[in-house]
C-alpha cells in the first residue's frame, strides 16, 4: 500500500480544506512541504488545483511545474480537467497521473480517448455516497457498474472518496466495491488517525481487498498524523520491517 500525500493548490498556497472557505495554511510554502514529505518519504503526492476546478482547466500550473522540478517522488495532478489538450498539457508539464472528477463521466468521448490512449496515466476519483454516485446533476448511479464498464475501456485504478455524512469512513462499502471490480483501489477522506489507518490495513489485509494506497492532506497539516508513523505502519517504501504481522491484525 503507498502513500500519498496531497496538496491543496489555491492561488499558489496551500489550504487545509476544500470546502467552504479555503483556508490558506500560515507559513506553509506548497514547495517546501512537497519537499518535506518527498524527504520523509511518500510515495506520490498528490496536487489539487483548485482553482483549476472553479475554471475546468488547469490554473496554477507554474507552481505546480515547480514542485514537480524539486522532487523525485512522482506527482499525479487533479485540476478540474475535461479537454485533452489540457489533459496532454499537464503530462507534458511534468505530471505523471492525471485524476479526473467522476462529473467528467458525462464526457464519454473525452474519457475514451484518454482511456485508450493514457490508460496508466489516468486515474478516476468517484465521490461515493452509498455505493451511488453524482454522474450529473441530475443523475446517479452505482460505482460498480459504472467502474465495470470503464475497465472494459481500459481503466487501470480509481480513487475512492467517501462522501457521505457519516464522519467515519466507511470501510464496508469499500469493500463491496473492491469484491465487484478488478482494478486496485486509492482511497481518499476521512483516514484521520492512526486507528482509520489500521482499520484500512486489516481490510485489506484480512479481506483481500486490493488497496493501492491511501491519500492523506489535512491531518498531515495539522501533525493530527504523523507522516513518518504512517509509512512505518503500513510498510511502504522506503521503510521495510514486520512492523504488524498478519497473524496480529487478522
């Protein structure tokens, strides 16, 4: 399992929370904590611009090209994109994913080329509330479906975002969704502290499901988790040891 760390992107600061008022984190420069959590080592950042989703393309590209010059980690971008120009423009600025919003769906020319032509640098995050999600405004349907027929597309993973009102994550929906689709899943929200953490290994460890990794932001900023811990307990690159055996989760 690898873990990524995110980077919320809003006129070229970082900010804490996406919603409802964009608060800008004091004395936190984007480079300068991509290069932290390079060093701690995370195996992907992941850079929001969120700008670029007030807009539907990229907006804070400059930095963005920054970060990705200062670290070796690599960097998978989610800013709003629904065009493959602007799609082609980020891979050549340095991205090495591409996140788009489930609300691209309703762009099925747009989502088959990319599938065909970038399946490996293509990444879907669905906001998932009971195992439904928001195609448009005025339609949802379930992630299993959807997810079973973009594989046949040529869909390689998804992130899995719990948007539902519930404050714990919801561990049973994800492992529904796991047992009905072949592609590795990232999660996203609501891993909080250690104990979310440990919750999501055991299920994937004791249920088999295939979690790639897991994409932590705001309890980074606010040292609620302690990067270093994380990667320690779920054994990810670059720290190896038997930290917690099967046989003490299972």
């Amino acid at each position: 399992m690898e873990v990524i760390g995110a980077i919320n992107l809003y006129n070229s600061e970082c900010i804490d929370t996406l919603e409802p008022d964009y608060n800008i984190i004091q004395d936190c420069k984007p480079i300068n904590l991509a290069i932290k959590w390079n060093n701690i080592g995370v195996n992907w950042i992941h850079l929001v611009d969120v700008n670029g989703f007030r807009e539907r393309k990229p907006i804070n590209i400059e930095i963005i090209k920054s970060i990705i010059s200062k670290v070796n980690v690599p960097i998978e971008v989610a800013s709003g994109i629904e065009d493959i120009e602007s799609f082609e423009d980020m891979l050549a600025a340095g991205a090495d994913r591409i996140v788009l919003d489930n609300k691209v769906l309703a762009n099925t020319e747009f989502i088959k080329r990319v599938l065909q032509e970038y399946p490996e640098k293509t990444v879907i995050l669905f906001n998932v509330n009971s195992g439904m999600v928001e195609v448009d405004g005025n339609y949802q349907d379930n992630i299993s479906d959807i997810v079973k027929n973009l594989e046949k597309q040529g869909l390689r993973r998804i992130i899995y975002r719990d948007a539902s009102a519930n404050y714990k994550f919801n561990y049973e929906d994800l492992a529904a969704l796991a047992g009905n689709i072949t592609v590795p899943i990232i999660t996203c929200g609501k891993l909080n502290d250690m104990e979310s953490i440990k919750k999501l290994k055991e299920i994937a460890e004791c249920e088999n499901v295939d979690i790639e990794g897991m994409i932590l932001s705001k309890p980074l900023y606010d040292n609620s988790l302690d990067l270093f811990e994380v990667i320690k307990l779920i054994e990810a690159y670059p720290y190896v040891g038997d930290f917690y055996s099967r046989e003490d989760i299972c």
